[in-house]
C-alpha cells in the first residue's frame, strides 16, 4: 500500500470490542467512509482520512513502523507494546492524543476462589498468566513483589484449572468470565479505556492542519454524548439561585420573555447529565416550563 503524504490514515480494529464504537465516533465527526467490513482498507467520500482495518494488537507497531497516522486502541494494549518496547531501545512509538469514552475495562489479579487472600504479599511465589507480562511485571515490582510470570496468548482464564498457573492477570469489564471460571477479582493492575494514538513520525502540514480539525470535532463528539440544551422560564429575582442548579452549565443566555415582565427565559447548554432530579430541584426554585433537548453537534 502506498500511503498518499495527503490522506490522513488511522487504524481500527477490524472486528473487536472497539470496532463499532471506533467507526461510529469517526461517523460523528462527520467522515463518511465506503467501506464493508471485509477489506482491509476503506476510503473517507468526503474528508481525507482513510482507515486500516487490522486486529488491535497490531496498532502500536504500525503507528511505530509510520504505516498510518493514527490509531484507535486500549490502553492496555498501547501500554503493553510501551513498556516492552522501551525495555529493547527506549525509543517511544506514539504519543497519546485523546482518551475515548468507550472499551472501559481493566487489567486485574484473579485467583481461585477457593484460594486463601488476605493481601498482597500472597502472590509472592505463585505463578501469574497473563497476556500482558510487561504491565504485570511493572505492577509486581512497584509492589515489591516476587511472582512467576508465565506468559501466555490466549485463554488465560483457564490457567489455573489446568495447572499451568495459581493466578491470572487478565482483561475484565463486568467480571462474569472470571465468575464462570471460579476465579475472584483481588487486584486491579491498571484501568483502560479506547485512545487516540499518533506515530511518533512528523505528518505533511495539510495532515496537521486536518489533523487538529479532527480533534476539534472529536472533543464536541465527546462532549456532546452527555450535553443537553435546557430551557426553561424562571423569576428574575431568581435567575441566579436557578443558573446555579443546572448542572455543568456555562453562562447561561437570559432573554426577556413578552408580557411577562418578572419573568425571564433562561437557556443554557448543560455539559453534565440532567437528572429528573436536577429538574425537581430546579422547579423548587421556581422554574417553569422546563424543557430539556438533546445536542446534536458542538464545536468548543
Ligand atoms: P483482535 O482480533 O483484534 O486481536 P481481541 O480479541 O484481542 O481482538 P477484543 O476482545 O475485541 O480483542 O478487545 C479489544 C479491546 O477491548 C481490549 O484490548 C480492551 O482494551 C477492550 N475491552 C473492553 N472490555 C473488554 C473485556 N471485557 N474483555 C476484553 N477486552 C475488553
Ligand atoms: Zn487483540
């Protein structure tokens, strides 16, 4: 593949936990791709922006080898490709330019149920699987602890029953994996969630350029998911008590509202989830016709 110097390209996990939500972000930034998921490359119709479709565990070393600009992958993932890499040469592959609001999960230390845990200092001597052995490395040394690490590729939940390891450090979001494996959650390694990375590699100035657009409307992307836009009539005399119920709100727009001469219009784009109960609160202070409306674009 030849990567055209005008054409911002960014790598995607082809079919994964992150592929949807990835594309879809990229969507809200109003790229519209053609694309099936079947290829490995796919074409932005209307910006320059191109993806690659490749397995995550690829993504930190095509950012280092300059195959593409950006990439969207899990911390862990990018943390893991780090850490082992700068224990070779050092040299960093990416830098991290936004965190993402999806592919929470995190890195933890299961055991055994039935296996006895009072602290830490009980993984001393026992062996780990994990698919992640440089992050668990750094976990075991900033605790000063001295454990195997058996390093595995896959099915890492089953370790333990086959005897090839006493605990686990693996991947869990709601934990019903290791509960399905008798396992039990006694450590969190370190919390992840999807990000943006760049190559360490300078880009063309167009790139740049077309770059920071991108974030821009990534941040209002962002941003927006949570951002409604209140309405609502209030009292003059209690504009500023109501202004300060409303959650998240920057300086909120006061209009005058006609035939009613104590009374104003307050409108305000809210930054933080309303509630029902925030809305209560505000009708205590004497709001009235509150209308609460979903935002479609921002750009901050
Ligand atoms: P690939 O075929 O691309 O290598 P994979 O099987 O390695 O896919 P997925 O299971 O799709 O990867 O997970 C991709 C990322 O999603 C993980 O690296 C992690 O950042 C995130 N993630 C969120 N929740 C979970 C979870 N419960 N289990 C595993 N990964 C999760
Ligand atoms: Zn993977």
């Amino acid at each position: 593949m030849v990567r055209d110097p005008n054409r911002l390209s960014i790598a995607v996990q082809k079919s994964g936990r992150l592929s949807d939500e990835s594309i879809a972000l990229l969507k809200r930034c109003g790229i519209r791709f053609a694309f099936s998921k079947d290829q490995l490359f796919c074409y932005g119709e209307n910006l320059p922006i191109d993806l690659l479709l490749v397995r995550d565990d690829d993504i930190p070393q095509l950012l280092r080898d300059n195959v593409c600009d950006l990439g969207i992958v899990g911390q862990n993932v990018a943390q893991e490709y780090a850490l082992s890499n700068a224990l070779r040469n050092g040299s960093s592959a990416y830098t991290e330019l936004r965190r993402l609001d999806f592919g929470y999960c995190r890195l933890a230390i299961a055991i055994p149920e039935a296996l006895p845990f009072a602290d830490l200092d009980d993984l001393n001597g026992r062996r780990i699987a994990t698919t992640y052995p440089a992050i668990t490395r750094r976990f075991l040394d900033e605790n000063g602890l001295s454990a195997e690490i058996v390093s595995l590729s896959g099915s890492v939940e089953i370790a333990p029953s086959l005897g090839t390891a006493d605990a686990i450090a693996d991947i869990v979001s709601s934990g019903a994996t290791l509960r399905a494996n008798k396992l039990r959650e006694v450590a969190t390694v370190v919390q992840s969630s999807a990000v943006m990375l760049q190559s360490a590699k300078p880009m063309s100035a167009a790139n740049r350029e077309f770059l920071d657009r991108l974030l821009l409307r990534i941040d209002g992307a962002l941003q927006v998911k949570e951002s409604k836009y209140v309405m609502l009539h209030a009292p003059r005399n209690a504009v500023e008590a109501i202004s300060r119920l409303i959650p998240g709100a920057e300086t909120p727009s006061i209009l005058p509202l006609a035939g009613h001469p104590d009374k104003v219009a307050l409108h305000a784009v809210c930054t933080e989830t309303v509630l029902w109960e925030h809305l209560e609160s505000l009708k205590e202070a004497g709001a009235s016709s509150i209308l609460v409306l979903p935002v479609e674009k921002m750009l901050l």
